[in-house]
C-alpha cells in the first residue's frame, strides 16, 4: 500500500505488467493481419463441409431438325468432386449415340465430365414418342453420387424422298472425282509425350483388370488421341468380341463397328497387331 501525497489516503500499488505479455499479445495481433483467413476458418469452419453433390438436367430435351440433341446437364459443387468420377446415362434408343463417351451396355452410356459442356446425342430420323433418361453422377469405383431424370423427345420428321433422277438428255456430264488424298502423318511423340500416354496406358490397364471398362475406356482414349499406338489398339480391344471373349470380361456389350475404328487408327499410328486383330475382327 502507498500513500497518496497530502491526501494521507492510501492506495493499492500498481504492479507493472511482465514486458512478455506485450510480446504476446503483439505477435497474435500480427498472426490476424497476416492470416485472417486461417483464424476465421478456426473460429467459423469451412461452409462448404458436407455440401451434396449434384446432377441437374432439364425436364424434358427436344432435339432438333438434324437429329442432334444437346444434353445440358450440370453437376455442382465441382470442387467437391471425387478424382476420375463420371456421368453415366441410361436410356438412350439403341440407333442413338452421344458425341463424347462409351457405350458400356445396350443404351447405357459412360462420359466424361470433361465432355457434358459441349455433349450431344444423335438420334436417327423416324422416331417417335419419348425416351425417360436417367442421369447418374458415378465414382471412379462406382458408387453413384447423384442422380437425376429428364425425358428425351423423339419426335424427328423423316427426310423428304429425293427428286425423281433426271432424263439421259438432261443429266449433266459428271465432273471428275477429287483426287484422293494421302493419309495424314503419323504423329511424332517426343520422349516426354510418350512416356505421358504410356502411363495412361497403364493406367488404363489397372482399372480394365478391376472390370472398370468405362473409366478404363477414358484412359486409352486420352493415349490414343495423345498418337500412342497402343493407346488405340487397347482401347479397340474393349470393342472387339474376340477380346472381351479372351479377357473374361462380362456385363459389356461389343461394338465391332467402334473396334474397326480404333483399329484402323492403331495400324495409323504403327500397331503391327492391328492388321491381324481386324482380320478376326471380318471373320
């Protein structure tokens, strides 16, 4: 206790505060300058903890004169998003096809995320009626996440029949047919773009041996498009009955027509297997 001078009152001493308390109290005021967005994420937590995952289509899908439908479907939040997911859509008529993706079963496609920004399907003329489609958001492992429906409509009018052909006098002397021409280049991979869509490759095979035909489609694909040889020529083998027969592989349906194009692109590209396997493919 000290006495106030001429009062005679005496007061409580005031200690001085530890100079350490000042450090502390300065570095934490520093740490909320600099980072305020880490304290506030302590206090308040992230928002976007437990947001569902999402597939939106529209009701219904009309397509138009050419037969084309865009199929505008979203799915959010991207960011929360699992590595390799993908949309499968079932439903499609079985004359139809989609502009990005495989087919994995009678009317049942697989496509990649990367594509629904610009997909379409293609429908042939004569149809009629509606298509229910249902849209699933699916995992790498295949797990759906989200699911959606919309109605595909079919209605397309059929083309009008061609004019009669014109009389022997009238018909115009046919003007000669264009040279053809030379098969593209093959493409020239540098070292590191090879060993790129090699791994893809590899890749590729992994989840092919799983029985994850689709996700493994999307990776031979990328090799293939990347000019590897192999890419085309394993991505082919998932069309090819005598493969699937030979690889035990169940549940997918061939497709002969798409093994034929991924074959002639293998040869493309140099596959010395690829004359042999479209051999077996005609026979």
């Amino acid at each position: 206790m000290e006495a106030s001078k001429g009062s005679g009152v005496a007061r409580p001493a005031v200690r001085p505060r530890p100079r350490a308390a000042y450090c502390l109290a300065g570095l934490v005021a520093l740490a909320a300058l600099l980072h305020p967005a880490e304290i506030d994420a302590q206090s308040t937590g992230s928002l976007d903890r437990g947001t569902p995952l999402r597939i939106v289509a529209p009701a219904t899908i009309a397509p138009l004169e050419t037969g084309q439908a865009r199929l505008e479907f979203e799915v959010s939040p991207i960011e929360a998003l699992p590595p390799n997911s993908f949309v499968r859509i079932r439903g499609l008529p079985e004359a139809g096809s989609l502009s990005d993706g495989y087919a994995v079963a009678l009317g049942v496609w697989a496509v990649p995320l990367r594509a629904l920004a610009s997909l379409k399907a293609t429908l042939p003329q004569g149809l009629s009626g509606r298509a229910p489609l249902t849209v699933q958001l699916v995992s790498a492992d295949g797990v759906v996440l989200a699911e959606t429906t919309t109605l595909l409509t079919l209605d397309i009018a059929k083309p009008p029949a061609p004019p009669p052909p014109p009389q022997a006098a009238e018909r115009a002397v046919a003007p000669p047919p264009p040279p053809v021409e030379a098969a593209p280049p093959r493409p020239r991979l540098s070292a590191e773009e090879r060993q790129r869509a090699e791994k893809l490759v590899v890749q590729g095979d992994r989840y092919l041996e799983s029985g994850n035909v689709a996700i493994a489609r999307q990776f031979f694909q990328r090799a293939a498009d990347a000019g590897l040889a192999l890419g085309a020529l394993r991505l082919a083998a998932t069309f090819d009955p005598n493969e699937l027969s030979r690889l035990g592989t169940q549940g997918v349906v061939p497709s002969p027509a798409d093994a034929r194009h991924w074959y002639e692109r293998a040869k493309l590209l140099g596959a010395p297997e690829a004359d042999e396997r479209l051999a077996r493919l005609t026979n």
